[in-house]
C-alpha cells in the first residue's frame, strides 16, 4: 500500500539525530510504509531540519493506536500546563 | 549460452561470474544520476531490465533484486531515481522525498527510458529490454511503458495509485497513469495481492478493464492470502508460496518477450 498520505507541519524545537541535536524546523506525519516497523503500514513521523541534510532527522514509526495514544499524551500533557 | 530462466535450474559443473558496482550515467534530460548495475560476465547477448526501486528507497531489497536479474542471464539496473534529492541512507531519502511531495513523474519516465537505453546500447545487449518495479515503483513501470516506445515488456507488482482519483493527483502526479492505458507499448504482467488495500482487487479490476477495452497484451494474477508486499522478505507482508510463484511467472514472462537469457558462459 502507498497511500501518499503525508501532512506536513512547520515546527520550531530541537531534535537529537545520529550526530546530536539539531534545530527543527519541519515535521512530515504520513501513514504509509514503515522502514523498521514490523507493521504492513505505519504513521510515520520525521522531524525533520532540511537545510542540515537528510540525516537532520529524528524518526518514529508507530502502530495507528500509539499514535493516537501519543497524540492524547501529547494534548493532555499540554492542557496540565494550563491548569 | 545456456538458457537459464524459471524452468531451467543451473547445473554445478558451470562456470559464473558477475560484476556488479555503482555506475554514472545520463537520466531525464540528460542530467547525470547514479545506478547500480549488474551483469553477467560472458559474451551475451543478454536481454537486459531495469528496475524500479519501491518507495522505502534505493535500497539493499533493490541490490539485491538486481543481482538476481543478472544472475538469471540479464544486464539489470537500477537507477537511482531519488538521485536529485541528494544523498543519505536509504530510509532518510525515502523521508525526505516523501517529505518533498514526492518524485515527479515526468524526472522518473526520463530516467528510466534513459536508463533503458543505456542497457540496449550495451555492447553485449541483446536489444531487448524490460522494466519491472514493485510498489510506487509498479506504478511508475506502467506509467513508462505507456509514456515511452522504449521496452519490450513491462512488469507491474503491486503498483499503487496507478488507478488514482483526482483528489489524489499532485504537482509531481499531475495525471493518473490509468488515463494513458491506450498508450501502453508492450506487453504488460501485474502480480498482486488479494489483500492489499492500494491496488484493491477492485482497483485491479477496473485496470483490467481498460487494457481490455484497448485490445492490450496482459497478464494478470491475484494471489489469495497476500496483501502489500509479498516479495519482500524482511517485511511482515511477505508471503513465501506466492513469492515464489510471482519470481516465477516473472521469468517466464520476461524470457517470453525479451529472449533466452544468458548465463555467460
């Protein structure tokens, strides 16, 4: 299956890669094939800095329902702050 | 020469021999790209193929495939079509052009009728050659034997998309490669997966339907119990029986349009 199916974000943070930390600037959400995943599809998500090269990536490829557990972490962790 | 496809198993008292190494050569408009090229040593001719990497990228899988096609008598290569992106490990090239929206069809019809090219102009060419690629790949393998003269026989595993509605096209794939069916050149195999869910069976089905109504040579098969995939061994979709039997139908099919393999000797 390739879906094509990728939603693309501006995001400011740093990310730690394979050579350190690295400022963010993009972030690439698609559901499609995993590279590592033991999954036949997977939501992807690469950080991403494209003007430090392609290896400026920190990578994570989770089952459906991780990412929406992350998502909830996510928005839940978020929402504690406000209180 | 010794034919050597599917239904001809090799014997041990024969002598083999492969090169096989990272080449430069011109793509789409000339511009310079990268390939991994492997061939039999010998004095041919061979047939040759080109192979279309799938989406995860330009990737070991992909060497791999390469050899066997040179292994089984054939001058196989395969372009790097992620070669304008920059470079990097093969998983972080797939993200970025992933990232990018994608590779644009018309730099991939370029490079791999360029690539085709390359191999006819081999001086142990047979003059024959065809084009195969699994996944986005699949896809792109239909797209240039309907967009170019340039092959003799085209393989299609698991393409997706190539049945892509409007809402799904995008700069880099302005037009659904369905739409130039009546343009297909040569003869075309497509092996797929009764569970995959790009192609479904419906999306194959309605392929089908248009090489049909434009009198095209084809051949089709659905394999039961697999889905995306099945070729792919390190992968959980693959699935052993109908791998085996798609390499198969493969070769005889290649042998069938492009002629005898060699194995140089």
């Amino acid at each position: 299956m390739c879906t094509g199916i990728v939603e693309t974000v501006e995001v400011s943070g740093s990310g730690k890669g394979p050579h350190g930390w690295f400022k963010l600037e993009q972030v690439n959400v698609s559901y499609d094939h995993p590279t590592d995943a033991s999954l036949e599809h997977a939501l992807n998500i690469d950080f991403v800095n494209q003007s430090e090269g392609p290896s400026s990536r920190v990578a994570v490829e989770l089952s459906p329902e991780s990412a929406r557990n992350l998502v909830k972490a996510i928005l839940d962790a978020l929402s504690l702050k406000q209180q | 020469m010794v034919s050597v496809g599917a239904m001809h198993p090799y014997t041990t008292d024969m002598y083999e021999g492969m090169l096989a190494e990272t080449i430069m050569l011109p793509g789409n408009n000339g511009e310079i790209i990268n390939a991994y090229y492997a061939r039999p040593l010998g004095p041919g001719p061979f047939p040759g193929v080109v192979l279309i990497h799938h989406m995860p990228g330009w990737d070991e899988l992909y060497r791999e495939f390469t050899r066997k096609f040179a292994h089984h008598g054939y001058l196989a290569i395969s372009p790097n079509i992620y070669f304008r992106f920059g470079h990097g490990s093969p998983d972080d090239m797939s993200a970025k052009v992933r990232g990018s929206g994608g590779v644009p069809d018309v730099s991939v019809v370029g490079d791999i009728d360029a690539s085709a090219r390359y191999l006819k102009s081999f001086p142990l060419s047979n003059g024959k050659v065809g084009v195969f690629g699994t996944c986005s790949g699949g896809r792109q393998a239909f797209l240039v034997a309907s967009r170019t003269k340039t092959f003799d026989a085209a393989v299609n595993c698991w393409g997706g998309n190539v049945v892509q509605p409007k809402e799904k096209l995008t700069p880099a794939q302005p037009v659904a490669p369905i739409d130039y069916a009546k343009d297909l050149s040569c003869p075309l195999l497509g092996l797929f997966g009764e569970e995959d869910k790009n192609p479904t069976p419906e999306s194959v089905s309605r392929l089908e339907e248009e090489l049909k109504k434009y009198g095209k040579n084809y051949e089709f098969h659905m394999y039961p119990g697999a889905g995306h995939g099945f070729f792919y061994y390190p992968g959980v979709g693959y699935r052993p029986e109908a791998a085996v039997d798609g390499w198969k139908k493969m070769f005889m099919f290649f042998e069938k349009y492009l002629g005898t393999p060699g194995r140089g000797r």
